[in-house]
C-alpha cells in the first residue's frame, strides 16, 4: 500500500505520457508482449504502426497529494466500572498484535487531498486481516474487561465511517450483569445481538434475562439445585408462535405442587418453575405440554420451562436492566417497575422474535384450582386467573 508522490513542474495536473520513438526500443517493448494482448493488458496503451513507429503509452493519473490518517480505538463499552481507564492497554495489546497493520499515525497518497481511493483500500485489507483474527481480538477486549469496541481511520474533519467492530463474546457461563438483554448462542456462547451470532456460525436461542448476583435469592431463582445457577434465557417468542392462549389447569386434572395465595412477599420466593412445569406435565396442563414445542434446551442447560413468580420477578425487577426494582405492595397486584419488561420485550424483537403479550402464565399456584400470570405492557404486574394466558418458557443455564 505504500505510494510515492509524482508531481512536476511542467505537467501539474492531468496525466503524463511516455513516447517511444527508436525503432529498435520499440521493437524489443512490443517483442515482450503477447500478440493479440496489448490492448486487453494495458487498456491505456495507444500503438502508432505507421512509417515512424512511435509507440505512445498514456500513464495513470498520477497521485500528487500526501493524505495523514490515523487508526485508534474508539467506542468502547466495558463489562464493569472497575475496567474503566484500560483504554490505552488495549490499544498497545492490539499494536503490538499487528505492528505493520495498525498504525497510529501514517501516510498515503491519492490524486488530492480529499480523494478517498487509496485509504478505502487501506481499510478493506485491514478488515479482511482483522477478520481472519477475530478471536483474538475478542481475547484481548476480555483481558481488558472491554465488551465492545471498535477500530477506526480518521484525519481531519474526515472520519471514515467503515469502522471494524470487535465485541467480547463470553461463554454463558461467564455472563455478568452487563450481559443481560444479549442473545444466548446456539453454540454456548452470549452475543450482543442475533445478527452477531449469525457471523459467529451460530443461532439465536432467546435472551439472558437474568445472571445469578451470588445470593440466595440468586442461587435459587437460577435452578442452582437442579445444576444450573448462572441464568436465566427467555423464549424470544411464545412456546408455540401463532397459537392461541392455553389453559394452565385442564379441568379435573388437580392441583398445583403448592400455592402462595395473594401475597407478594411469597411470590418473590416462590422459585423451581423447573420442578413446578414437569408437575404441572403430570397432571395434564394444556399450558405446560406446550412448553414441548420448543425442542431441546442448549447442552448443558435445564429443559424449557414455565418460570414461576420468583423467577419473573427476577428477570424483570432484579439488576441488569437499567433502572428495574423489586415490587414492594403487600398483594399480587403491585405494578413493577416498567423498564424491565419493556427492555426484555424490545430485545426479544429486535433479535428475531415477539414482544411481549398481554397475559403470561407463571407455573405458581394462587389456590388449588388458580394459577398466576404475567400482565404485561404498560403496567406490569402479578395476578391470578381460573382461565387462559399465553406460554413464554425460561431455561435456566
């Protein structure tokens, strides 16, 4: 990529041409061309065969301005507070990574000083080499605790705006806070978005709607017991798209497990919706069958299930989603926090899938014969019904 400057005195713009007049030059240039080519090889190549034989060849446009450029790291999104300042460790990381590649300061050539041609070629190699070394770059943004960050060509009041994104892409079992509201990979591995996954070979299976914070109501909302404990994933659409809403108790087919009644304080504690789905299997609800339609759950996962309240209150009133809170009434029917619904429902669609419903079962009993659902939109909240809701499922990771 390296070009020299041409300018002249005589001929300070436009192109230069070369005249060959001697006959033997001539002949010796056209003897090291194949017969028939000369034009298709060199398309700026004009042949004079008459009695003088000058042969005149019309240069390229040659390059007369001198461009500065620089290459630095910008945008960058850290997992955490503690990671603030890494910045220029980064940088050095990535410079020491591809010394001849990424340079902070250099120089090219092109026709002016405003012409773009020879950077945009600048930057289309570098991309490709970038690209063919991707996991190393994510390697060094989570060294450095960075999640996202991007390279970028800039000079005066001229920014490229070709930049080449690196994100940090986890395995799930390494999820902080930061990574609620990204997209669990079919591969085992947590990506900002669908489309993200998609470059990674890999499928969006539904968002990380909550990482366990270490406590007890952590350990427990996340399944801990049966194996799990690092999340919770949502369904990026209902259990069966397309289908109608599902009874969560079939006619004569029993109880619930157990019940908390109207009380908020039991349903922020009332986890197991693992356990509470394969019960409600058991005694025919239409509601927790429909959790089947979803197939297998990631290795190394729990099965789908209908998360109880405890669960719910986790994935949308727990840290993680900007602004959500616990809800603090004393009955089911305390509105949440807006925030958490609504940034769990636009992640859901803008990776694929549906937003939200209007009701949504959890698999905890009010009574014997009353099940709890999810209202959502503007004002979310816990209540209870003998009748039918739609079937989110959770896998818990």
């Amino acid at each position: 990529m390296n070009q020299e400057i041409c300018w002249s005195v005589c001929n300070p713009s436009g192109r230069y041409t070369v005249e060959v007049t001697s006959a033997p030059k001539l002949a010796a240039l056209l003897l090291y061309l194949p017969v028939g080519t000369i034009d298709n090889i060199h398309p700026h190549k004009y042949v004079d065969r008459s009695d003088n034989q000058t042969y005149t060849h019309e240069l390229l446009e040659p390059f007369r301005a001198q461009q500065t450029w620089r290459m630095n790291i910008a945008n960058v999104e850290y997992v955490d507070e503690q990671h603030y300042g890494k910045l220029a460790d980064l940088q050095n990381a990535v410079q020491k990574a591809f010394p001849d590649l990424y340079v902070p300061v250099f120089q090219v050539a092109d026709h002016d000083g405003e012409a773009l041609n020879t950077i945009s070629c600048v930057i289309k190699e570098s991309k490709r080499i970038f690209e063919q070394h991707a996991q190393m770059l994510e390697d060094m943004a989570k060294e450095y605790g960075v999640k996202k960050f991007e390279i970028v060509w800039s000079r005066d009041k001229v920014k490229s705006t070709d930049a080449f994104t690196v994100v940090a892409c986890p395995k799930a079992t390494d999820a902080t806070q930061a990574h609620v509201g990204w997209v669990y990979g079919s591969d085992g591995k947590l990506y900002p978005s669908a489309d993200y996954a998609k470059g990674h070979n890999a499928s969006a299976v539904g968002i990380v709607a909550y990482v366990n914070d270490g406590s007890d109501f952590g350990n427990a909302a996340t399944e801990k017991a049966s194996g799990a404990g690092h999340g919770l994933v949502l369904a990026l659409n209902q259990s069966r798209p397309g289908s109608d809403y599902f009874y969560l108790i079939t006619k004569g087919s029993g109880t619930f497990a157990s019940t908390i009644g109207n009380s908020m304080a039991n349903a922020k504690n009332d986890f197991d919706g693992l356990a509470k789905t394969k019960h409600l299997k058991e005694k025919g609800s239409e509601a927790a069958n429909v959790v089947g339609y979803m197939g297998a759950a990631p290795t190394g996962c729990t099965e789908w299930f209908i998360p109880s309240t405890g669960q719910w209150i986790a994935m949308l009133c727990k840290p993680g989603l900007g602004g959500a809170e616990m809800p603090t009434g004393a009955g089911l029917n305390t509105p949440f926090n807006i925030n958490g619904a609504a940034k769990l429902s636009s992640a859901a669609s803008a990776n694929g899938g549906k937003g939200f419903y209007s009701v949504t079962w959890t698999s905890s009993g009010f009574n014997g014969s009353t099940g709890i659902y999810l209202v959502n939109g503007s004002n979310p909240r816990l209540w209870y019904t003998s009748s039918y809701a739609y079937v989110r499922a959770a896998f818990a990771f």
